[in-house]
C-alpha cells in the first residue's frame, strides 16, 4: 500500500466531493449520460479544476449579457 500524507488525503478528499457536486450539477441537465461516464466526467473535471477554472475565467471576461 502506497503512503500517503493527511495533506494528499485531504486534497483527494476535496477533489472527490467537488466531483460530487458536479455530478449533481451534470444530473440536472438535459445531458444523457450513463451513471458511470457521469462518475468518470465529474471526477476528470474536478481533478482538473485549475484548468477548468482557467477556461471559465477566459469565458466570463469574453461574455457580456
């Protein structure tokens, strides 16, 4: 079994209950996805949050309503 720290814990923690939370968002769509592709799609966003939230930040200073 491989060490891992309280703080690698505790990111991983993190990261698991953002991809739930996207996951729920991802539910209230009107995407169709099965529950695994969902599981696997909210786990690869959130474990690449800085740069999703790069490409969020580019699109909001484009878009003005």
């Amino acid at each position: 079994m491989a060490h891992v720290t309280k703080k690698e814990a505790d990111a991983y923690d993190r990261m698991m209950d953002a991809a739930t939370c996207i996951s729920e968002l991802l539910e209230t769509s009107r995407i169709d996805i099965d529950e695994n592709d969902l599981e696997v799609l909210s786990i690869y966003i959130a474990d690449n949050a800085p740069a999703v939230m790069q490409i969020l930040k580019r699109l909001t200073k484009r878009c003005v309503i």
